[in-house]
C-alpha cells in the first residue's frame, strides 16, 4: 500500500471507513447505545472522539489542504480551508485539543459523526479519482497518510475493547508459536530507513543511513508464556537485581506481581481478554508486558533486548529462516529518536514530540491491518505502556 496507486488507494480507503464503521457498531454494542460513554483513562479516547478525529484528519490534510498536491513538501503552517462541520476544528485537532478535555466536548450525536464520516469519504474519493492516472508519490502522499491514520486509530479501538473488556468478533485469534532456535547474523552494514522515493515513508523512518551492525544472535520468534512464566516463578518480580532503576520504581508504584490482565501464572495462564477470563496456550507469545518487564525478563535470561536495526536486518534477512515477526509489538532497546537527516513531515506532532521518551516498538500485532505491516515502520510508546499488544524477543550478550 505504501506505492498504492489511485486505484487501489480508493478501495483501501472505503475499506478502512467500513472497518472504522464495525468497530463502532462494537462499541455500541458492548457500551449500551449511541453515548459511547466510556471513564476517562490515559490510554484511551472517548469512542466518538475517535471517530470524528478519523474523519477530521482526512478532511484536514485532503479536502481542506490548498497545498495537498505537494505533499511532504506542503506548508503545514499554511490556512486550511473551511469544514463542512463548523466546530471540526475545536473539537477534533488532536494538536489543541488536550486528552482530558476530549470528554467534555459538546460532541456531535453518533448519527450525525457517521454522516460526517459518509460525507469526508465521498470528497476524498472524488479528489482522488481527478488525480492523474500516474499520479506522483507527491500528490497521493496525503491519501496514504489518511489511510495509515485511520488503520492506527482503528487499531486503538481494539485496544480499548481489550482496556474496557469487552468481546469482538472483528479480530483474528493470536496465533501458538512452534519451538525454533535462535538465529546467527553475520556483521554487515544495515541500510537503515526508508528512501524517499518511491513510495510513502513516515517521516520518522527518514533519512536512509548506514548502520554498523556487528555478528549477533537473536530469537527467531517473540517470547512465549511458556518462558515467561519460568521468570515470575523464579521470583523475578521480587528482585531488583533484574529491573532497571526507572523499572524498578514502576513495579513498586503499580504493585505488580504478573503482566497485565493476568489473573494466575501457577499451573498455566489465566488472563482476562476482551472481557473473558480464559487459559492462553502456553506457546503463544506473551502480551501486554511493558518495557520495564521485557527488560527485566532478558536480564534475568542473561540476554538482552535487540536494537532496532538488528530487528530490521533480521527480519529482512531471516524470513526464509522461519524468523517469524507479526504476532505482537515487540519492545526493543532503542530509545525513539530522529534518524540523522530527520525533517518533520506536514503532520509535526506525528514524531518530533515524543523523541528521547518512548521507546521503539518493532513489527505488527495480530489487530494490525496488513496493509500497515511494514518491517521498516516504527511504532513507539512509553516504557511503561502495558495496554497495546506488546511483547517482545531478545538477543545473546
């Protein structure tokens, strides 16, 4: 989808608008009617808030934006057009619009955010079909970012669903890991990012850079509850020998004594899942630990977690070797910051706030649309995220 064409960009994005739609029908669903009113929480948006901001951004950066056809070159800074819903602006613009505040916006009833969305869509795939049949990457750059946003935000849905516990049938089941051994990669000079042309890049995967990568070894799949349940019966949520400093302080602050959302860890895992407390297969990859956690679970193993280029150069690299990637967001040791060369895309708040305090996320979850998988996107959170689906491998010292 990154070199996605005009046609095939406009079936990708009614395809994304009917997605986003399912997933509000669940939420109104398991939320009892149109309110979708859900308890302010620090992972979470109000679900009507996120489905205005969907039909927002892509009416912002496509049919309100004079300057769409220049792409990442357009002003950002440069007047928008007017919305065809006055107040879009005030409450919707993630940039001005503080998280907390998100709930006590006068918000549109549910009806009038789907014709929103209805009326959003139909200028989008009008403006669309005027575009060039060879259409530059400059001219469908806003297009892809569109769809990649809504993709996100549909993805954040699911993980309210997980947050708020309550069951889904829109999500594929996680799959069981069969037992592999971790896989050699020679020293070699890994082309990190992505090139400018052709295709569409975030802007923080540019510039292209040369990375030197010495011989290392890393697991050839995420690590299993089988394997984490070795560490917490070994006391390793007792002994700071194994936590770092900021990790340590966040286990004593949250009281934890399991990932997330498990119930019991002796005699198998009982986790609470989209609102069922059920036993997870013991070969299925941990999920919902922090970064806090992985790292203390790789120092307690004698490993470590992998940097970001090495993830990348095995995921290219190792696919034929059953390096398998796109089960959970795998946490690595890398901490987000800008490639050398890095210029902000027209979207500023995308990545340049959040440099030096999250950490990399490499791969996919199971909720991820396949269009978004990517072995060169990187997603990024907070260290001490627990809610997304994350989990992680490791590496040899």
């Amino acid at each position: 989808m990154r070199t996605a064409g005009q046609d095939l960009l406009s079936l990708a994005l009614i395809d994304a608008r009917n997605h986003t739609l399912r997933w509000i029908a669940a939420c109104e669903t398991a939320l009892g009617g149109e309110a979708l009113k859900v308890p302010l929480m620090a992972e979470i948006n109000p679900p009507r808030w996120e489905l205005g901001h969907i039909g927002w951004f892509q009416e912002y950066w496509i049919a309100r934006n004079v300057q769409r056809h220049r792409g990442e070159r357009s002003d950002p800074t440069r007047p928008k057009l007017a919305s065809t819903l006055p107040d879009a602006d005030r409450w919707y613009d993630s940039s001005n619009v503080p998280h907390d505040s998100r709930w006590q916006l006068d918000l549109p009833d549910l009806a009038s955010t789907r014709q929103y969305l209805v009326d959003t869509l139909e200028t989008t795939l009008d403006l669309l079909a005027a575009t060039p049949d060879d259409a530059d990457d400059d001219t469908l750059y806003f297009y892809r970012l569109a769809l990649f946003h809504e993709d996100m935000h549909v993805e954040a849905l699911a993980i309210l669903s997980q947050t708020l516990g309550f069951e889904t049938t829109l999500l594929p089941k996680l799959a069981t890991l069969a037992t592999r051994e971790p896989l050699l990669f020679p020293a070699t000079r890994w082309r990190l990012g992505s090139a400018p042309s052709p295709g569409f890049a975030f802007d923080n995967e540019r510039a292209v850079h040369e990375v030197a990568l010495p011989e290392f070894e890393i697991d050839a799949q995420a690590v299993t509850w089988a394997q984490y349940c070795e560490f917490v019966e070994d006391g390793g949520y007792d002994e700071p020998l194994y936590w770092s400093k900021d990790g340590w302080l966040w286990l004593q602050r949250e009281g934890r004594r399991t990932p997330r959302y498990v119930d019991q860890m002796r005699q198998g895992v009982l986790q609470h899942r989209f609102g069922r407390l059920v036993r997870v297969p013991m070969t299925q990859p941990v999920i919902h630990v922090n970064w806090y956690e992985a790292d203390a679970w790789c120092r307690w193993a004698g490993r470590r977690l992998p940097s970001e280029v090495e993830w990348e150069a095995a995921a290219h690299q190792g696919g034929s070797r059953g390096f398998r990637w796109g089960d959970v967001w795998e946490w690595t040791a890398t901490t987000f910051r800008a490639y050398p060369g890095f210029a902000p895309g027209p979207y500023r708040d995308y990545s340049e706030p959040w440099f030096g305090t999250h950490k990399v996320l490499r791969g996919a979850s199971f909720a991820t649309r396949e269009r978004m998988r990517d072995p060169k996107y990187r997603n990024f959170y907070r260290p001490e995220r627990d809610d997304v689906f994350c989990g992680f491998r490791s590496c040899a010292l």
